[in-house]
C-alpha cells in the first residue's frame, strides 16, 4: 500500500482492527523497502518503533537532534506526530514499523540474538519478526523479514539469527 505520505510503499503484516484504515486502527505491523531519505508520515495519536532489518541503516533527524538507525542501535521509538526526517546511510533498506494508538495501546520491542540454543519463553508475545538468519518459533520455521503472532502466552524461540519482539497490552 501507498505511504501515508505517498513516498513510497509498505507491505502490511497485520492491522487491527480488521479493515481498519490509517486513521482508525488500534495496532499495525508493516515491513517497508526505504529506496530514499525524506519526511516521514505523521500519526498524531500513535506510538511507533522504527527497526532496521538489514543493511548500513539511516539517519534520522527527530526533534532537531540526530539519530542513527543501523546495526548499533536497530531500532528507535518515537511519537507518531513528530516530524522525522531520514537520510539513508548508503543505500536501500529493509525496515519495519510497529505502531499502537497511544489511548488504547501500549507496545513495547526488544532485539533479541538467537545463537542455536533455545531460548526461555517470552510471556505475553504479541509478535515475532525474523531479522536475520533461520529462528524457530515454538516449532514454525523462520527466514529474514517472516513474522508470525504465536498465539499462545509462551512461544520458545531457537535456532541462529536474530528476531524482534513486540509485545502489546491495553492501556
């Protein structure tokens, strides 16, 4: 679908509730190609993390101060309605956007290294997104970019790679 911005293009993951539109929906993952620096959408109300999936990443300019989005630091949580301006670093990349309306939902992301032993569960998953390498999700197997929502309070994560977890509560 469009950027909100008509920049460029994003491939939905999930939104809800179903059906919801850009103005209206509670949550959403989406993955995007970033071919190009420049403004970013604005979503007065919302709550979004920003998470390199692969790549040498982006500056980001938020609140007039300078932000790097790369290998260091993967991910950066901003509000919705700030404006936010990006210049990529050397090219093309991959990233993903997870967004919560702040009045109805808090979310939170954490990075997490897999490295061929399996991991404790993870209370209260909400989703799991596959950065690098091949992870298994409580048994479902996972390339770069695959995301799946477990379904279940637990999910054991293994495998050699590395995810990101999204967890979500209402407010």
């Amino acid at each position: 679908m469009p950027w909100k911005n008509g920049g460029g293009t994003t491939h939905e993951i999930a939104t809800f509730p179903p059906g919801a539109g850009m103005e209206d929906f509670d949550f959403r993952v989406s993955l995007a190609e970033v071919a190009a620096g420049g403004p970013f959408s604005r979503f007065e109300g919302v709550d979004r993390t920003q998470c390199l999936m692969q790549g040498a990443g982006m500056m980001l300019t938020l609140h007039g101060q300078g932000h790097a989005l790369d290998a260091a630091h993967p991910m950066i949580r901003f509000p919705g309605e700030a404006e936010v301006t990006a210049r990529l670093t050397t090219g093309p990349i991959p990233d993903s956007n997870i967004m919560t309306r702040r009045a109805r939902l808090h979310h939170r992301v954490v990075t997490l290294e897999v490295a061929g032993r399996p991991r404790p569960a993870l209370p209260a998953t909400w989703a799991v997104i596959c950065r690098q390498g091949r992870i298994s999700v409580s048994g479902q197997v996972l390339g770069p970019k695959d995301c799946m929502f477990p379904g279940s309070d637990e999910a054991q994560i293994d495998g050699e790679g590395a995810v990101l977890i999204a967890q979500c509560e209402s407010v």
